[in-house]
C-alpha cells in the first residue's frame, strides 16, 4: 500500500544539513584505552596468520 508523502515526519532538521550544520553537534570523542595482554595477543596472532597466509599463497613456505 502506498503512503501519503504529507504524512511523514522529516527526518532532519533544517538546521543539520547543509552549509550551516555543525558537524561535531552529534559526535562523541573516542577516547584511547589502555592495550591488554589479550588484546595484544589477539592481533599478533591474526597478524602472524595474515603473514602465513599471504607466504603460503605466495609459494614462499
């Protein structure tokens, strides 16, 4: 069933689009956190995958 177009809501507002919005209005800073072991590990194996990886695909091992 078709909707009636006069029946919908904006979904912005005049004043958050365009030249004049203010782009930092709605965002939240990310703050850096500490690195933990787990995390630490976590990457350094998918880093040494990656590299396996990419040695196998390459016929290098």
């Amino acid at each position: 069933m078709a909707s009636d177009d006069g029946d919908r809501e904006w979904q912005y507002a005049v004043d958050e689009v365009g030249e004049d919005a203010d782009p930092e209005d709605d965002r939240r800073r990310i703050e850096p956190e500490s690195v933990t072991p787990e995390n630490a590990l976590f990457v350094l194996v998918g880093v040494l995958l990656a590299i396996g990886a990419l040695a196998y695909g390459l016929g290098l091992i």
